[in-house]
C-alpha cells in the first residue's frame, strides 16, 4: 500500500518518464521522518488541531524517563500514521558521545511482496545529515 504523496511520486503515466522503484522499508523510514520533524498544531485554549507529528525532543527533559516517554508518545504515532509497520518497538541505543549519548531505533515488521521482512530505523541526527 502507497499513501498517496508515494502514489504521486511513484507514477506510472508513461508520458512522466520511468517510475522510481518503490521500496517499502524506505517509504515507511521516511514516514517515521516526517513524524519526527513535523509538530502538532495546538490552536486557542489547547485545542488540538492537528496531532501529525511529534514535540521537539529538545524542549523535553534529558533523563532516561523523559526519553522513554518521548518513545512511547512516537510509538503511538507510528501505530496511528504509519499502519504498514506492525510490532513496532523502540529502543534508545548509547552512542558513547557525551553531546548525544543516545540515539533512537525504530524496530518493526512489514510485508513486503507477501513476505514477512524486519525493519529497523536509527533515526537521524541532523549533525549527521551534513
């Protein structure tokens, strides 16, 4: 299954030149992405107006509990936006760095073409985006 941003992309209108190879396990990384980096809007008296996305992880605290709960708030919008993962876990990984000790995973499972796949995710940090 393509959500429809993945259908535009991926075309198959001849006149549009060759269709990209879709990738699943890509789709959904980036999926994930797009969770992480867009922030829900909260518009007059905290009304929610659109929950897509997630808080800044900056402006929560640096503890192991604070994270753990970032963790369990992302995993809630992976099972909400992104229905082709299933069994999602997340796991925060020490990355021996004092400036970013802790890195997090997405582990899941998809299928693709019918068959049962593993997925895993390490979410990028933007230093290492350069």
């Amino acid at each position: 299954m393509q959500f429809l941003m993945e259908r535009l992309v991926n075309r198959t209108d001849p006149d549009m030149g060759l269709e990209p190879p879709f990738d699943l396990a890509t789709a959904i990384a980036g999926q994930i992405q797009r969770i992480v980096e867009c922030r829900p809007f909260t518009g007059g008296r905290d009304m929610r107006v659109c929950d897509f996305g997630m808080p800044n992880i900056v402006d929560s605290g640096t503890g192991m509990n604070d994270h753990e709960r970032y963790g369990a708030r992302l995993a809630e919008a992976i099972a909400r936006y992104e229905p082709r993962l299933h069994d999602t876990r997340l796991e925060w990984m020490s990355t021996g760095q004092p400036l970013r000790p802790h890195t997090l995973v997405v582990h899941g499972r998809l299928l693709q073409d019918d068959q049962p796949s593993l997925f895993r995710f390490e979410l990028p940090c933007p230093d290492d985006i350069a």
